[in-house]
C-alpha cells in the first residue's frame, strides 16, 4: 500500500519560524531559535548542541553546550526529526 504526503504550504519545518526547534540529526540533536530555511539548511540562532538529553519531560537538557557563533546551519540532508521540545 503506497500511502502519499500531501505537501501543504507552511507546514514542516517552516512553521516554527521565530520558535526555539530541536533537530535531530544522525550524530547530533541541535536546539536553537529557527530564523531560516532555504533547499540545503536551516538557519538557528542561539543555537546549542544536546550533548546529553536526560529525561525528555525535564524543562532543560541534561547539557546542551551554546555553539561559539550566531548564526548557526545545520544541513537538511541530515535531519532525522525535528520539532519543539523544550
């Protein structure tokens, strides 16, 4: 059974502009504010690295480090998942 995807403008990905997303990548799980989409990346600022989650109904993650520069990319061709979490 092959079951389609409708693709609706605005959904995704790019309706979290303006809110703080967590990324869930195949090495890493990146958590910033989405400012940016575009083919390849994603745009974040205030971006951190989840080093360490700890428990997922916990308010903060365990540790998540800031990354040294504003704005930070993340490439779409690694994302697993994505969504608000914290």
């Amino acid at each position: 059974m092959k079951i389609m995807i409708d693709e609706v403008e605005g959904e995704g990905i790019v309706s979290f502009f303006g809110k703080t997303v967590t990324i869930l990548c195949m090495n890493y799980f990146y958590t910033g504010k989405l400012v940016g989409v575009n083919d390849e990346c994603v745009k974040l600022e205030d971006a951190k690295i989840v080093y360490e989650t700890g428990s997922y109904d916990s308010k903060e993650w365990k540790d998540a480090q800031k990354l040294p520069h504003d704005p930070w990319y993340v490439m779409k061709s690694s994302i697993e998942s994505f969504g608000i979490m914290k």
